[in-house]
C-alpha cells in the first residue's frame, strides 16, 4: 500500500471533529447518519457544511467545459473542514447538446486528442494540499446506457483507462486512483490491475417505491450492498461505497440510515460511504423520475 493510499485511509477512518452543534442543527444543517464507518458527501449545496464527522468532500466534473479553478475552491473549503477530496472526472462535457458519442471518445482516447484535457485536470490535482483521490470513467459496467464510456469492449475500457490515469500521474503523482464500477456481474471484466486501483469504489441507491414494483418489497441496503460487496472485496482492495442515496416513507428512510455507517464483521474491507446529497441527474427508466436524495428531502409522505 503506496503512502498517498495510506493518507486517504487516515482521512476517511479519522473521525474529525464532534459533530455539529445543536445551534446549527436548528439551522438545517444536516448531520451524518449514526455510526463508525467514516462518511462523505458530495454536497454542492454546503448543507454538511457545519458536520465535524465528514471525512470526504465528494466533487464531480466534467474534463471539457470545466472550470479548474473550482478545484482549488474546493480545496481550500476541504482544508478548513479537514477533509480529503473525492474527484470523479467525467470524460465528456456536461452540455448535452454538445457530447461526443462513445466511439468518438473511444478513438480521442487512443489517439491523443483529449490528452489535453486530462493534464489540466491533473496539473491542479497535483497541487492541491487536500489528500486526492481520483475516481475516473466511473460505473464502466452500467448497461443503462447514461455513460458514454460504459458498456465498452473490456479490453478497450481498460486500456483507455490506463492510459488516461498514467497521463494523470506525470501531473500529480501521489494522488489515489478509484476504480468504481457500479457493482453488478460483469465488473470483473473492466478491473484495471492492482497498480490502477488503489480503492474499489460501488455505487448503492435505495429507491422504496422502486423496490416495491420491481422486488415487491422493500430491499435493505444489506441486501443490495452485500453481493456488491462480494465482488469487489475479491480483489484485495479497501472498499468504498462512492455513491450512496435512499429515499421512501420514514421507515424504509430510518432502516438504510441506521446501516449505512454501522460496523459490519461480513464487510471487513469497507473504509467509508460517501452520501449522494443532490437530485438524480438521469432519470430513473419505466417512469421513476429522478429521485431527489438531498437529506432534507429524502422521507415522502
């Protein structure tokens, strides 16, 4: 395990800070789920801004269009609050109307056209002061067809990911790398190699009225997590649940709230879970809309 991997852990198992001050709960800021497993939030709304037991600030962007002077924002707010840096970089633009097709990513890749774009990601990672880890060409094995570099041959996927990460460490070379698939069958096939992964990262959402007409009842985060745990724990890497998000009525709310966080003997490998605390960017397929996992929002009447 390389220093920089070390630094992450101690950043996620820190337990910084004793929480947030009741004054502050009255405001709205919202408070981390009970228990020990440390815990992260990609928060663009700041309402964990006041949480002293957030280990991880969660960001997501895009390697065209990008503003890089977000990073070092995000840095600076990461440093006053004692947190490391979770950065999912996402190969595309976030303007819809403007994004590549998959093959057209597929050969830029490999033929040099976005090396550009991931050396000026890269250079500003390099000089941030906050532990950074970069999760990169996320859920790769996700058959739903959002990402435009998921679904890939694996070989391909793997090679373009190697390729893009080792330009990434010429610029910032004690960064972590993330390799975070969506959890299901085939993630096997898409595994980089032990020296592109430093974590294992796994994406998890608890959608009650989901649960109830595709399952016909309401799943635990146990149930959906456990065999995705499974998998991922195969390759000998600390495990880190990258997405995580539950809405329903209060009790389907209150049973994934007091699992999330709570220590478990069967996931020994398990380092922290990082709360998805915004709308969901895509919707849901067969009508499911885009559930709102904001803390603030996530028990419906």
């Amino acid at each position: 395990m390389n220093m920089s991997t070390k630094r992450m852990m101690r950043a996620l198992g820190a337990g910084l800070g004793i929480g947030v001050l009741s004054g502050l709960l009255s405001m709205g800021f919202a408070q981390s789920p009970p228990g020990q497993v440390p815990f992260g939030v990609y928060d663009p709304d700041g309402d964990f801004s006041a949480d002293g037991a957030v280990t991880v600030e969660h960001l997501f962007l895009p390697w065209e269009d990008v503003y890089l002077p977000s990073l070092n924002d995000a840095d600076a707010y990461a440093l006053e609050r004692q947190r490391a840096l979770l950065v999912t970089l996402e190969p595309w633009t976030w303007s819809r109307s403007e994004r590549n097709t998959a093959r057209y990513l597929r050969e830029g890749i490999f033929n040099g056209t976005y090396d550009g774009n991931m050396h000026a990601v890269c250079e500003v990672l390099g000089t941030l002061k906050s532990p950074v880890t970069l999760r990169f060409m996320h859920e790769m094995d996700d058959e739903s067809g959002q990402f435009i570099w998921a679904g890939w041959d694996p070989d391909d996927y793997i090679a373009a990911y190697r390729r893009m990460t080792d330009l990434c460490k010429e610029d910032a070379p004690n960064i972590n790398l993330m390799w975070s698939p969506l959890g299901d069958e085939k993630m096997a096939q898409y595994y980089p190699g032990d020296d592109y992964a430093d974590l294992v990262g796994l994406s998890v959402f608890g959608l009650q009225a989901w649960d109830q007409a595709k399952y016909g009842h309401d799943r635990t985060y146990d149930e959906i997590f456990a065999p995705r745990y499974k998998r991922a724990q195969a390759f000998g890497k600390p495990v880190v649940v990258a997405e995580l998000g539950y809405v329903g009525k209060a009790g389907y709310v209150e049973g994934w709230k007091t699992s999330v966080r709570a220590e478990n003997a069967d996931y020994p490998a398990l380092v922290g879970v990082v709360y998805f605390n915004y709308p969901e960017v895509y919707p849901w397929p067969e009508g499911f809309g885009q559930p709102d996992w904001r803390v603030k929002n996530q028990v419906l009447k």
